[in-house]
C-alpha cells in the first residue's frame, strides 16, 4: 500500500484516492459542504487556505493546503525534497 503525504504530517492511501481537485468551483464548494454536513470531511489544512480537495473510494472527502499539482507529483514520486519542504511553510 503506497501512502501519500498531503502536508502537516498527514497522509493517505495512494489506492482509496478518487480524484484531486481545486476547490475553486461550485460543484466542489458543493460537494465539500455536502461531506460536512454528513460528517463525511476531514480538514486536514489546519485553517489554512484549502488549496486541494481529496475525493476518497469510502465517500470522505479530505481538504488539503498543498497544491494539486503537489499531491499529485507526490503520488508519482517525481518532486525534489526542496519542493516538498517550501509547500509545507
């Protein structure tokens, strides 16, 4: 099982990942206050500014503060430790 670290020490499995997206859109906004109000979300940026919405296999839905790009890259195992750490500041 590959694990992916989706910041402030917080990971998830690579496998139950359904889509990452931006939360910018309607049906994202939607979707992530529809997961709050079943208790189906897990804010996982700290109060920081959700930069990636994480769609799970189980329904849940998990907010990060790194980028999708990021999350993604990490999936893959292709950014540089140096990209790692400034994302997490």
């Amino acid at each position: 099982m590959k694990l992916i670290n989706i910041g402030f020490g917080n990971i998830v499995a690579a496998d139950r990942l359904v889509a990452i997206v931006s939360p910018g859109s309607a049906p994202v906004k939607r979707m992530v206050q529809e997961a709050r109000e079943q208790g189906n979300l897990v804010d996982a940026a700290y109060g920081r500014r959700t930069r990636a919405v994480l769609v799970m296999d189980s329904g849940h839905v998990v907010l990060s503060a790194l980028a999708p790009e990021t999350v993604a890259n990490r999936m893959d195992g292709t950014m540089p430790q140096a990209e790692e750490d400034e994302d997490e500041e």
